[in-house]
C-alpha cells in the first residue's frame, strides 16, 4: 500500500506540512516524495536498501522518510547528537547502503555512499517529471494486503537506552499502520488539525506521526532546528503537541504558553513518569492532557487515557495491542504493533517468550477496569536488608511533597545494609530543608527506604536527544 499516494487521494488539497514559510498540501506530497523517489533510485537505492539519516528534525527530512516508505526502502533515522564515534558504532550492523546527512554531520563517518539532504530534495523538483509514477489504481485496503506485505521492513528504530549501548528495533509496514490506527481511534487527528513535530524523527514517538498524519488527515508543523516550544505555540495555530513531563513543567511556569495550551484539543505526556504535582497542576490549569505508556518495541504507544487526565494512570491498552502481568509483576505486550526484533549479523532476532509475549522490563499494576499503573524498572530495583527496594516508589513520594519538581533515586553503597537510596532532586524555594525532607518521607515510606543523602540539582544530565534522566550518570556519583 502507498500510504502517501492514498493519503493524496483522500485528502488532496488539505494541508500536510506545515512550516513557518510556506504549507504543503498532501498533493504536494505525493508529487515531492516521487520526485526524491526517483533522485535516490538514480542513486542506485532500491527496495530492502537500509538509508541511515542523520540531521535534525526538518521538512527535509519528513520528505526524505515518506519517499523511503514509497521505494519499499528501510529507513534508520539517528540520533544525530551522537558523537561521531558512537554514530559509527551505530551503522556497522546497519550495513546502509547511503547516509543522508549535511557534511557537518557526516564528514567523519565512513559509508559507501553519502548524500546532501538538501541536494537531493532541490534535485527532485526537476525530477518529477522523469521519475517513475505510482500507480494510483493499485492502493488497497490494508486488511487484503498479503502476511508479506504486512511484515515488510520499513525501520531501524534506536531504543533510547538508559544503559548500554542502544538496540537496533526493526519495525514493520504493519507495525506502524496499526500503531497510528490505534492511536488516533483514541486522539483523532484528522483534516484542519496541526500536531507540532516536536520528538525527534529518530525516536519512535517522532517518527509514528508520519503514519498518524497519513491516516488520519491531520498536519504535521515542524520548526527549525532549535526552536522552542513556546515559540512554536505562537507561530502556528496547533491543535495537538506531544510533551514530556519536563516540557509540561517548564510551559505551566510560562503566563503566555500556558494560554495558548490551554486552546488545543490535546497533550500528548509521556516519555517518563509523571509526577502527580505536575498533573494536578496541569489539571487545575485546565488543560487537556492524555497520559501515556509506550515503548521502540511497541512501535510508540501502548496505553493512553480516553480523556484528560485529572490522577496518574497510563491508561487503557490502545486498539491492536494486548497487554498482560506477568511473574515479578512485569508488563507484557504483544499484537500486531510488536516489532520484528533487534537486528543482529543474522538478521532480527524476536525477543518473545515461547506465548508471543515481550518482556518490557517495566513493571506495573492492572485494575479490575483494565488501567495500567506503571510502577517501575526491574533493573532499577535493588536489595537493601534483604527488601527489594523500587526507586520509582521513593521518587513519587519525593516529587509529592511541595517544591519538589523532579527526583532520581540511585543505589549507594552501606556497610550494614549493602546499599540504600541516595537522591538527587530539583526543587523551588519552596521546597523542605533535607532533614524536613527525609523526616515526611520516613513517615511515609519506611525509613529503610529513605534517602540517606540528598543533593539538589540545578541542571539535570540528559541522555542525549532525550529528555529523560542519564540515571547511569547519577549512579557513578555516590
């Protein structure tokens, strides 16, 4: 199925891509991305091809990855805030038959065959006319497609690993079909809607919009490089915007911003956990914020709420997903999103138990009404005394207390106990002294599983091209 060409079809004239000069319409669309088409096909690429990408989120770049999805060709957008040598590590299993990216971005990095995003996008104006057209009368329902058809390579996706080096997820035709299916039965996004591209392409959260605008009909808006949200608030009329907590956070300190929130019939929070401060603020605020659960491997999202959120839940499972808990309390997922498996030198390797289920890592809570409560990591949980300790639990209750904004809890080594829980948190003026802190915290939790230190942070350190905290970071400190 030619998803762009479909999406021509249907939605013609409405707009598709949004940017601060000029709006493409989804007949701009078609007509562009064939254009790129045939410029990378007389570069030699072609159907099962992998193409890495490295650049920040731009029209190009949309451009590039739709006219990929059109050739049959398996895009691997990066993480182009990687430094060159971890860029590298990255594209040996790859074995990409051309890199995109500006020279800047790519000098140092050894490939076959690399190409100028710019170049090739101004190349295919020209273009148009010679490259070969998609046949139109050919678009099908997806539900007659073919099991091959629907298994068809279309990404390499990186998980944002909070330790280690990231996994390489392959993603399907259908996974992603039925990812934005799903999605925007819960949010409509549909023609006269604009959805701020504000997650980088090369996560899987960014990247899953390209599908939801092609089903649903709705624009994607994309700044430049840089921009920031609150300025992007101002320069577009937005409908939908993806956030995560950090964002949410810095927005509702913004007079400005936080009127022009208050307008959009959605925001999307997730990425992270959710301090309930924050929600209740966004709440009292009146803002319309859906919480939600995904993961890479899932294709984006797995749960969300039906409707703004006023306590912390993930949600129910989203349409075209099944999710269960297992031993340990670990969630399990599978369904038509579930990825193609990590690539390896023997190609992609299903991570499923002998049921068909992924093991997240996460775990968590199901309500007899079928809601998620997402409750941590397993591989964050660790033995003080014997007791198995979730820094999750201890980082909620500290984020409860007033002035607390953000926290992390990491495992310090202890003589008697073997270890016990150091945090590290953000806070306003307002916050309690650390003895205050830990006195409510004792009351409330336990005293094996309070802080024996406490650090404030004015700055947090970031995985990079990520808002979520390097918790590795934080575990060399103590």
């Amino acid at each position: 199925m030619d998803l762009v060409a479909r999406a021509a079809q249907k939605h013609a004239g409405n707009p598709a891509l949004v940017t601060e000069n000029e709006t493409h319409s989804f007949n701009d669309l078609d007509a562009t991305t064939a254009g790129i088409a045939g410029v990378l096909q007389r570069q030699g690429l072609k159907k099962g091809d992998v193409v890495a990408l490295s650049m920040p989120n731009s029209p190009e770049l949309v451009l590039l990855l739709l006219a990929l999805l059109r050739m049959g060709s398996i895009a691997a957008p990066l993480n182009y805030r990687f430094p060159a040598s971890r860029l590298q590590d990255l594209l040996h299993p790859l074995k990409p038959a051309a890199l995109v990216g500006p020279e800047n971005m790519t000098k140092k990095l050894s490939v076959s065959l690399k190409l100028d995003p710019e170049t090739v996008v101004a190349e295919s104006s020209s273009a148009k006319e010679h490259s070969k057209p998609f046949d139109n009368s050919t678009i099908q329902q997806f539900n007659s497609l073919s099991a091959q058809q629907r298994n068809t390579p279309v990404t390499v996706i990186h998980t944002s690993s909070s330790s280690g080096t990231p996994k390489a997820a392959l993603h399907s035709f259908g996974n992603h079909y039925y990812s934005a299916l799903g999605s925007n039965e819960n949010i409509p996004f549909t023609s006269g809607d604009c959805w701020l591209l504000s997650l980088p392409l090369f996560h899987i959260g960014g990247y899953t919009m390209l599908f939801r605008s092609l089903l649903g009909g709705g624009s994607l808006a994309v700044t430049e490089p840089g921009t920031p949200i609150h300025d992007a608030l101002n320069r577009f009329h937005l409908s939908h915007l993806s956030l995560v907590p950090t964002q949410l956070y810095r927005m509702l300190q913004n007079k400005e911003a936080l009127k022009k929130l208050q307008g959009l019939k959605a925001i999307l929070l997730g990425g992270s956990a959710v301090e309930p401060a924050l929600l209740k603020q966004a709440s009292k605020a009146g803002l319309p914020v859906y919480l939600t659960y995904g993961s890479t491997e899932m294709s984006s999202q797995i749960t969300a709420t039906s409707g703004p959120a006023d306590t912390i839940t993930a949600g129910r499972a989203l349409p075209h997903r099944e999710l269960s808990i297992g031993p340990g309390d670990e969630i399990l997922v599978k369904g038509p999103c579930l990825f193609q498996g990590y690539l390896s030198e023997t190609g992609p390797v299903p991570e499923t138990d002998a049921n068909g289920w992924f093991h997240t890592g996460d775990t968590g809570i199901l309500s007899p009404e079928g809601e998620l409560h997402v409750t941590g990591r397993i591989d964050n949980m660790f033995i003080s005394g014997g007791e198995n300790i979730h820094p999750e639990e201890i980082e909620r209750a500290l984020s409860s207390l007033t002035g607390v904004i953000r926290a992390i809890v990491v495992p310090s080594p202890d003589p008697e106990y073997g270890l016990r829980p150091s945090a590290f948190i953000e806070t306003t003026e307002e916050a309690p002294a650390g003895n205050e802190i830990r006195e409510k915290l004792s009351r409330e939790i336990g005293k094996l599983k309070t802080p024996t230190a406490i650090t404030r942070v004015k700055e947090w350190r970031l995985l990079h091209g990520t808002e979520k905290i390097d918790r590795g970071y934080y575990k060399s400190l103590v």
